[in-house]
C-alpha cells in the first residue's frame, strides 16, 4: 500500500476524490434540502402531516402569519396528506398488480423461452424499461384515461387513482422482470432438477422450490421497483387528475403523488411573496427523499449478497 | 382423472397464463410503439428541424439541439466521476471503502430524479443565482446517470482477469501503466454499454429539467447560465395539453423522435452487450 502511494499519487488521489464525491453526493442531497425546507418545517409543524388543505395564502392581503419563528402569507397552509396517500396508494396497488404479473414474465422467459428467442424477449423487457416517462404519460392521456372514462367510471371521469394505478405497474414490470429474471437464472439448476426427480411437474418445480430458495433476491426486486414507482414524476402527472385538498373516496376517484406535486405547483409557489410556499415544496421533496431512501436502503441491504449484473435498476 | 394427472394439466395450464403474461409486455410494448409512431410520422416535416417553437407549435430545433447538448454535456460529466470512482473502487480502495461507496452509488441510483432536480434547484439556480441553465440542467442529469455509469465501469473493470494484471506488473509497469494499458481497454466495451444506457435514461428524462434547465422557445446559447434550455421531452408534456391540433402534432412529433433516439441507443448498447458476452464464452 505504502509503496503504491510514493508512485502513484496522482492517480490514486484524483480518482479518490471522485469517489468520496460519488459517496458524499446523498448526503450532501440531504443536507441541502433539511436546510431549504426547515423554516417550512417549522412553519408547518405536524400539519403537514395531518392537514388535506395545499393553499399558499392570499397574497394581496394586509399582513403576514408567523408560525414556529417564520412567515407565510395569511391563509396558508401546506399539509400533504393528499399527496403522501395518493403517493402511497398508488405505488402500492400498482406493486399488488405488476409482482405476480412479473413473476409469470420472468419464469416464462427462464424456463419456457427456447434459446435462440431470448435475446428477443430480453430485447423486449429493456426497451420496455426505457421507454421514456412522458411518452408511458402521452399514452396514458390519449389511449388510458379516455377509455376509463367511457367504459369503466361511473363519472366519466378517467383521469385518477386507477389511470396512475396501471401505467405504473407498467413502468415497474420490465424492471422487475430483469432483476428477478437475473436472480432466477442465477439460481442453479439442481434444485429444479432435484425437484423435478421427486415427481413434481416443472411447474411445482418452479413455484414451489426455485421461487422460495430466492425470495430474498425477489423481495429486493420488488422494494426496488416500489421505490421507483413512489419516485415516479411525469407518467403520473399526466394521468392522476391532479387533486387538491381532497382524499380519494373510489378507484376512480382524482388523486395527486409528492412528485407530481412539486412539478405542478412549481409555477403557483414561485407567486407566493413570503416564499414559503417554494420552502414548503422543498419540505416535499425532502419527504419523498426520506421515504424513497429508506425503500432502497432496505432493498439494497437485502439484495448486498446479490451480485450487480442488471442495467435497468 | 388421478391426482397426477390434474397437477400435469395444472402445470400446464399455469405455463400457459406465464406465457401469456409474456405475450401481455410484448403487446403493451408495440401498442405503444404503434400509438406514438401512427401519430408522429405523419407531423414529421423537414421544418421541424430548421424552425423553432412558438405558441402554440412551430418547429422542434431548439429542443433537439438542448436535449442533445444537455445530454452530452452530463454524459461527459458522469463519465469522469462514473468511471473514476469505479477505477478507485476497483484499484485502490481497501474493501470495507469500496463496500460503502458501491452501497450508496446503489442508494443513488434509486432516488427519485424529481428530488435531484429540486436539490440542484435549491442550490445552483436559486443558491449560486445561476438560474435555469444548461450547466444546472447537465448536472442534474449527470447525477441522475451516475449510478448507471458507475456500475458498468466496476462490472468491467471487475472482470479483467487477474493474470493479465499480474503479468503487466510482473513485466515491471508501474500501475498507472497497468490501468490505462490493460485494465481500462480490457473494461472499454462494458463501459461503453453503461454510457449508451445512460444516453437512452438521460435522453427520456424530464422532471430534473423542468427545474433546473427550465424551458426555451429559443435556440440555446451556449451560455453556461442564466440561459434557459429547451428539451424534447417539455414539448411532449406541455404540447399534448393544449386544446390545439397543431401544438398536438408537435407533441407527436418530440415523442416520436424521442422513442427513435432512445431505441436506437438502446439496441445499440445491447449490440455492445451480445460483443461482450461472445467474447467471455470464446
């Protein structure tokens, strides 16, 4: 190591400090956005958590509001209940629909798929992966939402929790499909063949030896994929009917996600003269950091065994 | 029917729902595919490229050239963090440091890219008054690529065999000479596939940019700040919801160009993919 140091120095220091950049980026992420947010976290108190009503005052009154040491508009008042449920429900019912979904793709692709068509259906689960968000967005507006809205909700509204509920289980299918595809094919065949030997079918084989002697590899796929649909910003947007200090009372009812939220109020919150309306979404943003950062931790916790072969997630 | 027989049906049965959900992604992938190009060749015309955007349509220029710039500009930016940290984390870094760095790279690479765009807000268009940018907008899709060049280079730089560093070290070079003479072409294609995958995720990316590179009717400047840039994925979002045939065209249209962007370097990373794979079985 010593000697290493005296002939290298250059290279070893300048790609050193890359790394502790690459390392220190998270935190310094976090740190950033406590300090940003924190007269809005004090402003807003457990509100924020409790509170249905998104409102950044009335800017032509007389006077401001002071609480917790610091000043927004009169009226104000930030609670993200709405979002954080709608951010919540929404990943959840997609994550209900799209991990048995992946399981099936995943174990056709294994097992039933001849050789020679992999690299095609394998082709397949990546350009599925990166298709960009907005164009999953333009074809949830056009195609989705219209057709919930004629023949499934009773309101003829199709914008809502449903809409959001299945374009993110399609944005999260290829990529669970990759990751336990990976862990799957990693897995070696002896416990199919030995399976197989005590007259199982290839079926029971499958579902009832491989699966369970990887599902830890299969429950960090699946915080992974929910972590990124918790994340999940434009496709959503475009179809979750973007709503405002209310709950949703059905499956087609309009709902709002955190990240939908900071891009759709960007442009009400740069009018709020107090600026704690820009503040409280940066408080926003701090909470989907927090909650996404425990998602991935966890995930990557548990898949630390697991070697980093996949490209997608 | 025996109750062997009924587990065979069964078995297949299930084989043949797992096959259909197959068939279900292939669909959901050429409906999409069909959807976006049905709409987007026809608004195609040679003007979109010479003709920036107005009101309510005009021509894609301005976007094209900012998402290409914003794109390069953070690809270049990760690559030298990317492949740097991978090269310390394989050549230097004793194991418990290379442990922790893979683990937050890992952590990184699942934050949401809204987040990086509203931290980047928070300190260079609002904390350094640089406004909306190209550099803002290029740094926050470096970040958000980062984890992806990272772990290609490491996968690559991981998998040159021992004994061709050994007998670069045993012919006496020092190991600066071993890294960029065996290690760095040995690692180049997997590195290279890493970067083509973060083109296509950088490419296809838009809620970073709306807070940081903001948007321009505008060809960009090439000023690094207080220059607003206009991308190719703003025109999809906001033209689709103008009440307008014309501003929907245009939004086809960035769809579709987008789709051909992202899909050509994606096949193009896979062909870098299928190289490397051939490679290690001969």
């Amino acid at each position: 190591m010593m000697q290493r140091v005296r002939t290298q120095p250059f290279l070893r220091l300048a790609t050193g400090a890359l790394a502790v950049a690459s390392f220190a980026l998270i935190f310094l992420m976090l740190l950033f956005l406590l300090a940003y947010a924190y007269p809005a976290i004090r402003f807003n108190g457990i509100g924020f958590l409790t509170s249905l009503t998104w409102n950044i005052g009335n800017q032509y009154a007389s006077g401001t509001v002071t609480r917790g040491g610091f000043t927004g508009q009169v009226g104000a008042s930030f609670g993200a209940l709405v979002f954080i449920c709608g951010t919540v429900l929404s990943s959840f019912l997609a994550m209900i629909a799209a991990v048995p979904f992946s399981l099936l793709v995943a174990i056709a692709i294994v097992y039933r798929v001849p050789p020679f068509l992999k690299p095609l259906t394998n082709a397949v689960v990546e350009l599925m992966a990166g298709v960009p968000s907005v164009i999953y967005g333009l074809w949830g507006m056009i195609v989705l939402v219209p057709f919930i809205g004629n023949k499934l909700s009773p309101s003829g509204n199709g914008n809502g929790l449903l809409a959001a509920t299945i374009i993110l289980a399609l944005m999260v299918v290829p990529i669970m499909v990759a990751t336990t595809r990976d862990v799957v094919q990693a897995q070696s065949t002896a416990i199919y063949e030995a399976s197989m030997a005590l007259g199982s079918t290839s079926w029971q084989a499958v579902t009832r030896a491989v699966l369970p002697s990887v599902r830890n590899g299969i429950a960090g796929s699946v915080l992974l994929a929910f972590g990124r649909a918790l994340g999940e910003t434009m496709a959503v947007l475009m179809v979750c009917g973007a709503a405002i200090n209310t709950l949703p009372q059905s499956i087609f009812s309009p709902i709002n996600t955190i990240a939908a939220v900071i891009v759709s109020q960007l442009e009400s919150a740069l009018t709020d003269a107090s600026g704690m309306a820009q503040r409280s979404l940066g408080e926003l943003a701090l909470a989907l950091f927090l909650i996404t950062l425990i998602v991935n931790g966890v995930a990557r916790v548990i898949l630390r065994g697991g070697d980093r072969t996949s490209m997608v997630a | 029917m025996s109750a062997r027989a009924i587990s065979r049906l069964s078995s297949h049965l299930w084989w043949g729902v797992s096959i259909g959900a197959l068939g279900v992604i292939i669909a959901v992938l050429l409906a999409i595919f069909v959807f976006v190009f049905a709409h987007g060749v026809a608004a195609l015309r040679p003007q979109l490229f010479t003709t920036v955007t107005t009101g309510i349509a005009g021509g894609l220029e301005n976007a094209i050239a900012g998402t290409l710039l914003l794109v390069s500009i953070g690809i270049v930016l990760a690559a030298i963090v990317g492949i740097g940290t991978a090269l310390w984390v394989v050549e230097y870094a004793p194991v418990w440091a290379a442990r922790a760095v893979r683990y937050m790279i890992d952590v990184l690479a699942g934050v949401p890219s809204i987040v990086v765009g509203y931290f980047l807000y928070v300190a260079l268009v609002e904390g350094l008054g640089w406004g909306f940018s190209l550099i803002a907008g290029a740094f926050s899709l470096a970040i958000f690529v980062l984890p992806y060049v990272e772990r290609a280079a490491d996968i690559a730089l991981t998998s040159v065999p021992t004994h061709l560093r050994e007998g670069s070290v045993a012919l006496g070079a020092r190991q600066a000479v071993t890294i960029f003479s065996i290690d760095l072409p040995y690692a180049m294609p997997g590195i290279l596939t890493g970067l083509l995958v973060a083109v296509g995720i950088g490419l296809g990316e838009t809620a970073p940019l709306i807070y940081t590179a903001g948007w321009s009717n505008y060809m960009p400047t090439l000023a690094p700040t207080h220059s607003p840039v206009g991308y190719l994925t703003y025109v999809v979002w906001t033209y689709i919801s103008q009440p307008f045939a014309a501003s929907h065209a245009l939004a086809y249209a960035a769809a579709t160009l987008l789709m051909l962007f992202v899909f050509a370097t994606n096949l193009f990373a896979r062909s870098f993919v299928e190289y490397r794979y051939n490679r290690g079985r001969r």
